[in-house]
C-alpha cells in the first residue's frame, strides 16, 4: 500500500489526561514504519453521549506511516491496553485513552472492523478544530476541507484551548 499521512484523534478523561495523551503520542512514534510528523493543540471538550463525567482532554496526531489502515488499527488498539483501556467497555464512557483514526490518506474504506474517514469526524468540534491546527485535508467522501466541515458542523460545544502543549518525540 505505500506509506500514507493518517490524522488520529487521541483524547482522555481519566487520570491525568495530559499526560494520557503525551503517552500516547510517545507510543503512536514508537509503532513500527510510523513517526509522528505534527501535533495540534490540547482543547478540553465536554463529553458526548454520558454528560456526567470529567471533561476531555484531545487533540489529533499526525503520522507518517507505511502500515495498512488495519495494522494501524491493531497498533492504536494495543496502545490503548497499553495505557489501561480495557478490551469491553461501554460506548461513551470513561476512559483513560482514545485514538481514533480520522483520516488515512484519501482512503475511503467501510468494513466492521474500521470506518475511513472516521464516521462521526464531520460532525465532532472537538477533532475537527484540533485537526485545523495541524492541516486543512480534503474529506475523501465529502470533497469538502476540514475547514469547511467546521463551517457548517452542527456541534455546539465550545473546544477550549490549553496553555500546554504536547511535545514531538
């Protein structure tokens, strides 16, 4: 498949979130044929689905890698055990690590296993805003910049930037 630039979305509300997230990205650069090539800004964000839980930390990765869409899954996935999310867990809730992959090049895929680009992405401030900070991709389905997805993205939350910034292994 060739090496491609992937945008994951990573996000905690368990612990302590900024360091969940440096943790991560200190991870996402150790994964075979991957390096970190751009980070956005932390924004803390409300959650979605269970309001009655702590507030997110997120912010989207970038990376140069050469793995398939599907070995990149398995790698985010073991990442996450790795940082103490459990294999079952009930959707929205808690959790000490999210990555979520957003984007993979211009690949457009839609299997159980994995949705590109990710399903919700055009309708979530809270990667769409942190996505802006590193590049403005084209979403392959929708042929619209992420810029534009913000524009006109229905999400009323309010992303609030953080004076801390995540560092490039």
């Amino acid at each position: 498949m060739g090496r491609a630039i992937a945008y994951i979305g990573i996000g905690s509300n368990v612990g302590d979130r900024f360091t969940n997230l440096q943790k991560a990205v200190d991870l996402l650069d150790g994964t075979p044929e991957t390096s970190v090539t751009g980070l956005s800004r932390v924004y803390m964000t409300e959650p979605v689905g269970d309001a009655g839980q702590e507030r997110f930390f997120n912010a989207v990765v970038a990376i140069d890698t050469g793995l398939d869409p599907v070995d990149l899954r398995t790698n985010c996935k073991r990442i996450e055990q790795q940082l103490g999310r459990p294999d079952l867990y009930r959707r929205w809730s808690p959790r000490t690590i999210d990555l979520d992959i957003l984007l993979y090049g211009n690949l457009v895929m839609d299997s159980e296993l994995l949705v590109i680009p990710h399903a919700e992405l055009h309708r979530r401030k809270f990667v769409l805003v942190p996505l802006l900070d590193i590049a403005d991709p084209v979403h392959p389905v929708f042929n619209v910049p992420v810029s534009g997805l913000l524009n006109t993205c229905g999400d009323l939350s309010v992303p609030i930037c953080l004076s801390e910034r995540l560092i490039k292994p």
